[in-house]
C-alpha cells in the first residue's frame, strides 16, 4: 500500500461497497425492471485495491497494459479482474491472474494462478477486443492450481 492509501482505509471497504449495494438495492425497487448493478472500472478498482492489501502486491500505474500490479516478494506481475456477475473479460493472456468475486460486503477468491489456463479457456475475441471466461470455469481451474503456484495471503479483509 502506499503512503497515499493509510492501512486501514482498505478496513471501510467492506462498509463502503454495502452501503453501494444497498443503493443499488433502493434502486431497483424505485424502477422495477432496471438493473443498477456496480461493474466496469468501479468494481475493477476495488478489485485492485482490495488484491493489493490481500496480497501484499504494489499496484501499477491505471491503465498498464495487462497487469495491474506486481508481487513485492516474488516480482510476478498480476493481473486484477473484480465481478459481481458471473463472468470476467480478459484483453490479453496475463503472467498471473487473480480473481476476487464482490459481493455482500466481502471479496471471495474465484481463482489464484497462472493466466494461461483462464485464458486457454476463454471464449474467442468478442468485437471489442476481449474474451470472457465464467467464474464458474474459473473455480473448476482454481482447484487444479497447486498451492505452489498460488501468491499467498498476507492479509486478511475483515
């Protein structure tokens, strides 16, 4: 974390985004049949900042072509993706992917490993550039990832 982000900001998380999701809640009440759901870069920053802690990675500067951020102790740079659904989109085949799933105030690990097989199992290069993978195809791989190829949690987010 840097000296910009004091620890225990990353402790309002977990308030932060149920008081979002609440939001979103009130939101759909007031318009049935429109969806108010938290994605795009808001999900995919709190992703990042969340990994980072979890993991103790030094994130990048925004927009680095393919990895978000990179591992203090092994130097093994990271690919980031946060969801609320139930698939990520991928631009290009990362050296190590991390994926956490955003929900209830909690950020659950989907998958921790290497990007090739995520990628290997992706779908085709959608119009814009990306390919999509399910979190449910993620966990079948997340089992497959021997501890030895995972980056360990340095911390936990309450």
């Amino acid at each position: 974390m840097s000296e910009a982000n004091p620890p225990n900001a990353i402790l309002e998380i977990p308030t932060l985004v149920s008081q979002l999701q609440s939001i979103v809640t009130r939101l759909e009440e007031l318009f049935p049949g429109r969806r108010f759901t938290l994605d795009g870069h808001l999900v995919g920053s709190l992703a990042e900042v969340i990994a980072s802690y979890i993991y103790d990675l030094e994130l990048l500067p925004s927009s680095h072509e393919c990895h978000d951020g990179r591992c203090r102790t092994t130097g093994v740079n990271v690919q980031i993706k946060g969801t609320q659904r139930n698939r990520v989109a991928m631009y290009a085949e990362a050296d190590h992917l991390i994926v956490l799933q955003l929900a209830n105030g909690r950020a659950d690990e989907v998958y921790n490993g290497p990007g090739s097989g995520p990628w290997t199992a992706a779908g085709p290069v959608a119009k814009n550039g990306q390919r999509s993978i399910s979190v449910r195809m993620l966990w079948s791989l997340a089992r497959d990832v021997p501890t030895s190829k995972r980056l360990p949690m340095v911390r936990q987010l309450v």
